[in-house]
C-alpha cells in the first residue's frame, strides 16, 4: 500500500475536525476511480491537479463528509 500524510489542501469542512489526516490513496486510474467515486455519491472538494513531476492528485468528500485523496503517479504530471 502506498500513501501518505500532507497538510490539508483546502477549508475544513461541517462537522470535520480541523486537525484530522486526510486519507489519500494510490489508484490505477485517477478520472475512472474518480468518476466512480462521484457516481456513489462523494462530491468533488478539489478538482484534479498535478504535482510536478510526480502525481495527478484530486480530493472528494464521502457521503459521510469525511474528505478522501487519490493519486496516479505519473512522472510527466505538469
């Protein structure tokens, strides 16, 4: 499993905790688990961006309002 812990990229959201970790995750396939996340019900906090040189990165909220990452690597990213 890969991932790790990074400051919190936007607001806090209701009822979150402005100290909680945001769990981020290695996916295969950014736009499709995206897409797939959106579909069940998560709404889009912040829109897919790149980290130079190292990832694609997009952060959603769950239908329980709890903020989750995921990330393609991809050394291209720009």
């Amino acid at each position: 499993m890969m991932g790790g812990l990074l400051r919190r990229p936007g607001s806090v959201q209701p009822f979150q905790a402005p100290n909680a970790f945001v769990v981020t995750l290695l996916v295969s396939s950014l736009d499709e688990t995206k897409d797939r996340a959106l579909g069940a019900g998560a709404k889009l906090a912040m829109d897919k961006f790149a980290i130079p040189g190292l990832d694609w990165t997009a952060y959603l909220i769950d239908t329980e309002l709890n903020i989750f990452g995921l990330f393609q690597e991809d050394a291209a990213a720009a």
